[in-house]
C-alpha cells in the first residue's frame, strides 16, 4: 500500500468520522431543540387563545351569543361601547310554602352604571393577557404564521338537561404554527399528543383549552 493511498484512506475515515459525529451529535440535539420551539411557539398560540376566549366572553355578555367570525369579533373589540354593570348581593323576605312562613332569601342585583369601549373593558379586565398599544386586528392570525393563516372559529348549541347551551371553538392545527419548520422536525410534531390547540368545544359547554 502507497502513502498516498494512506493519506486517502486517512482522509475518507476522518470525513466518515466527522459525519457519524454529526449524525449522533443531530440525533441527541434535535429533541432538544424542538422542545424548546414547542414551549416557545405553544406559550404564543394559547396566550392568543385565551384572548380569543376573553373576546367571545365580552361579546357574549354585551349581544347574548358568541360572535360566529373574526369580521364580527374584531370590529366589536375595535370600536364598540358596551355596559359597565355593578353586581350586587342582595336578599329579600319571600313567603316559603314548604315552611308557611316569610323567610330570607339571597339574589344578586346587576345594576348598569355607564359604558366604556369593549376594548378597555378587555384590558381592565385582563392586564396580563390584554396591553395598552395591542393591535386587536392580529387576533384573529395564527402566531409564526406571519400573518397568513386565520385560527378556525366556529359557534353552536349543545343540549344539557333540555337546555340549549351557547358554545364556541377556536382551532390552531399544529400544521399552521410548526410550518415552517415542519420539514426539519417532522416526526416530533407528527408525535405531539395533540394535532391542534383549540379553546372551548361544539360537543361539550366548556371554556377550557386542551393543552391543560
């Protein structure tokens, strides 16, 4: 055998050496660093959830449902003056018949003291979740989308006991979220528990995320 077919030989093994070494050094960091995107890219989408969600709460309580798209969500939030209402425990002397007798009863008293814009009711309401300068207009974007894809929102009713009960849900596919890098870490969002994050039910009166 020649020295240059040594140092050939000397060369192919150090190069399949570096390789090997970056393979195991991929296969160990990999996991790694997709858990850290996770955290980071599931701490945006459910924060912009639970917005979402507080949203559907004011909408609710100023029209009585949820709102069914983001072009009735958003323009409400953006410009709609809606009512301050003071709660107040109160009681009353009522005649029970069980008894046959006048006995306490307690109720509560809504009362409305004046308006202010649904945007300052959000963020009085929630000032963690809900900043001054928030561009109300991004809500209804997917984060990491780059603005391009919309979260799937849709309302109903579900029956319980004979009630008809308001419902809403709001969907964000990993898909959506993990596009751009779904190429490079495939697997493991093909193995998340959960294929998407979503905010409340059409099949059960929740309001709960299912990340939790």
């Amino acid at each position: 055998m020649t020295a240059r077919t040594i140092l050939y030989l000397r060369i192919a093994l150090g190069v399949i050496a570096v390789v090997l070494s970056y393979r195991i050094y991929r296969i160990i960091m990999e996991p790694i660093e997709f858990s850290a995107i996770k955290e980071k890219r599931y701490g945006a989408v459910t924060e912009r959830l639970e917005q979402l969600r507080e949203a559907q709460l004011i909408f609710k309580d100023e029209y009585g449902k949820y709102a069914s798209t983001f072009d009735e969500l958003i323009p409400f939030l953006e410009n709609a003056q809606v009512n301050i209402i003071e709660r107040k425990d109160s009681s009353f002397m009522a005649y029970n018949k069980v008894y046959q007798t006048d006995m306490l009863k307690d109720t509560i008293i809504y009362r409305i003291i004046g308006q202010t814009s649904a945007k300052d009711k959000l963020i009085r309401k929630n000032p963690d979740l809900f900043s001054e300068d928030l561009d109300f207009s991004a809500l209804r974007y997917i984060p990491y989308t780059e603005d391009t894809a919309q979260f799937k929102m849709a309302t109903g009713y579900v029956d319980r006991n004979g009630v008809r009960v308001r419902v809403f849900e709001i969907v964000a596919p990993n898909t959506r979220f993990f596009a751009d890098i779904y190429d490079d870490y495939k697997p493991y969002i093909k193995n998340l528990r959960i294929d998407a994050l979503i905010v409340g039910s059409l099949t059960e009166p929740t309001l709960s995320g299912n990340w939790k």
